[in-house]
C-alpha cells in the first residue's frame, strides 16, 4: 500500500539555489508537455504519449542546455504528472489542468532513487545531502520523494513509500458505528450525543492577518520590506492551515480507530460556498478535507465508511418514530416530537439519522429506512435478519 509521508527540510544555501533550478525546469517541463498534448489535439493529431514526450524532451534540452543542470527524473515526473493532469481531464475526475507559474504559492519537484542516510539526512540527486526532521519513523520501501517550498519560505520533503501491506480487509459484521453530522456551532456532532467543539482557527488569527494584509497594501510593492511583510503573512496563514490540518488528524484517527463503520452526509460544499453569509465559517471547518481524510483512513484499516444522501430530512425526521417535520429553521436547535413526544437535540437526532439512512442504502439498495436506535452495537443486524 502506497502511503505519503512528509517531513520539514532544512537545506543549505547552496542547496536552495539548486532546488529553485530543479523547481523551475520541472514547471518548465509541466507547461511544455501540456501545450504539446494540446496543441496536437487541438490540430486533430493523436497525442503523443509519456514515453514519446521523454523522447521530444531529449531533444528539446539540445536548445536549451540549462535544462541538463537538473535531474533527468525532475523532467520525467513533471511530464508524468502533465500527463496524469490530462487524463483526469478526459475521465471527468478534474478540470482542464492549468499552466504552472512561479509565483504559485507551492513550488515543487520530484525524484525517483532517493537515499535516506543515517537517520535525518537524504540524498538528491543533483542537489546533495540534505537534512529533514524525522518526527516519525520512515517505513516502507522508497519510490519518489518530492521536496516542495512554501509561500513562507519553509521546505518540506514528502516520501510516497510502500509498506508492502494489503489494505485491511473489512468485516462483515461491526461492532461500533457511528453517525457524524458536522456543523459550524460545532464541529461535528456524533450520534452517540458527543459534540466536538469547532476551534475557529482563522477567527483567532484574524486581527494578526488583518494588521499585515494592511501593512503590505502600504509598502512598496517589489520592495525588500514589501518581500519580508509577504513572507510573515504567508507564515501566519501557514500556522493557521497547520493548526487545523493537526485538529483534523486527530479527530479523524480517533473516529477510524474507535469505530468499525462511519456514516457521513454527500455534502455539496462547494455549493454551500457560495453562501456569503457562512461561507467563510465552511472554509475555516475545512469539511471537505474532513471527509477526503477519513475515507483514505478508512481505507487503511479497513472500516466502513458509508455515505448518506444530501437530500435525506437527517434533520427534520424523528429518529424514534420517524414522522417528518414540515418546517425546520436552522434557528430551532432542539424539538419535541408531537407524535411520539421524544425531545431532541438537532444535531444528535440528525447524526442517529444519518446513520441509519446510510446503513439502509447500503444494506439493502433501496433506501428502506432501517432505524438501528434499538439495535445495540450491531448496525447489520436487524438489515441482515430481514433478507
């Protein structure tokens, strides 16, 4: 199983020098062989393939000798990933890939071979030993490493290694389930009634980025001091991305290894940005990386990860009985129900909702609504007695 493992670098000045080339030639290449594919497409040709643009690159860097100062693997990635970039395009996975430019926030290359040595060094070709911060142990056989500069000025290398493990196989039966409803007051609501508090990172962070978006707007702009300024509010965006990255790996392991199935709601969120009244509340939750990190987490070791439609009354319908409410505004955070007279919470009654509408499409196929309050760790139960 392929896994992504990243560490902060720290390379010498000689060393940045010859990183800035490497991340130059690969947006050179990138940009080249999508304009090759392009144009030979646009002129009804057939596109030429990975291996044909390595060829076309041997030529190509006769004309431009500078080209030759870099790893032959920082071209070959940089015109496989162009490639990949084009095939998504066509399979309906992503929109048209773009040009690269150097004043994009995240500069990168990538290399094929690298050489850990000892514990906290690593060998690049063309660009020398360089040393990175091991906080956690590197494990698995090596295939590519990828170094990548921030805005801020900071370096991070990324190792893609093989473990050489299978994903885990997926039991029939779980023993926990969990529904999670997430939210802007809270976080995430589980349906076990646990709310997770929402830290609101870039609330917190907001008046420092306010003061240094209005000191840049005043300097000059290309200035030594206009750089700097840019470069302490990249920073201060960074620290606010790492908080939140940090809060959702946390809360997405300890889901993943607590439960055995976890049911989610199909959120559209890029929608629901276009609400100018809560868009930038979603922005700070970051859903989607939420969902994107428990599915490849899930994926690891093995747990269900069910998905519950977006159209689904999670909020408006009684988990206990089941009847549906007419109206729901988003000021009503707690209701009685008239028919059974059960009281609920909003966002645990509709977490127990999303499970249960997840589980019965998944069960069955056909959207039956299966309620499993009463069945008591066992989500497949009550589904699997009734075939």
């Amino acid at each position: 199983m392929l896994k992504g493992m990243k560490y902060r670098l720290y390379p010498t000045r000689e060393q940045e020098v010859l990183l800035a080339k490497s991340f130059g030639c690969a947006r050179y290449a990138y940009n080249w062989a999508i304009d090759v594919r392009s144009n030979a497409y646009a002129q009804g040709r057939k596109t030429p393939s990975r291996f044909n643009l390595d060829k076309l690159m041997t030529t190509e860097k006769k004309g431009k000798p500078w080209l030759a100062e870099v790893s032959d693997w920082v071209l070959k990635e940089a015109i496989s990933h162009a490639c990949s970039a084009y095939e998504n395009f066509f399979a309906k996975r992503a929109g048209f890939p773009r040009f690269k430019s150097r004043r994009d926030s995240v500069q990168s290359a990538t290399w094929r071979r690298p050489t850990v040595k000892g514990k906290n060094h690593v060998f690049v070709p063309k660009v020398g030993i360089m040393r990175f911060r091991q906080h956690r142990p590197l494990e698995g056989n090596i295939k590519t490493v990828t170094v990548s500069r921030h805005a801020s000025g900071r370096y991070y290398i990324c190792f893609q290694v093989d473990d050489g493990r299978e994903c885990t196989q997926k039991p029939k039966r779980a023993a926990t389930a969990v529904g999670v409803d997430v939210g802007i007051e809270s976080f995430c609501t589980l349906s076990t009634g646990e709310k997770v508090a929402n830290p609101r990172l870039r609330k917190s962070s907001q008046a420092r980025i306010a003061k240094l978006q209005k000191k840049l707007a005043r300097q000059r702009k290309g200035s030594n001091r206009y750089k700097e300024t840019k470069r302490r509010l990249a920073r201060e965006h960074e620290k606010v991305a790492d908080a939140r990255r940090e809060f959702l790996h946390v809360l997405s392991t300890r889901l993943v290894g607590e439960n055995q199935v976890i049911a989610v709601e199909d959120l559209n969120v890029k929608g629901m940005l276009s609400n100018r009244r809560l868009a930038s509340h979603i922005a700070d939750a970051s859903w989607s990386e939420f969902f994107r990190m428990l599915e490849y987490k899930c994926e690891w070791k093995g747990v269900h990860l069910l998905s519950c439609g977006r159209f689904e009354p999670s909020s408006k319908m009684c988990s206990a009985c089941g009847r549906i409410q007419k109206d729901m505004p988003l000021s009503v955070r707690s209701w009685k129900c008239p028919e059974c007279g059960k009281r609920h919470d909003r966002d645990v009654n509709a977490a127990v909702n999303i499970l249960n509408f997840a589980v019965a499409s998944t069960v069955n196929g056909r959207g039956e609504k299966v309620r499993l309050s009463s069945v008591d760790g066992y989500p497949f139960a009550e589904a699997s007695a009734s075939r």
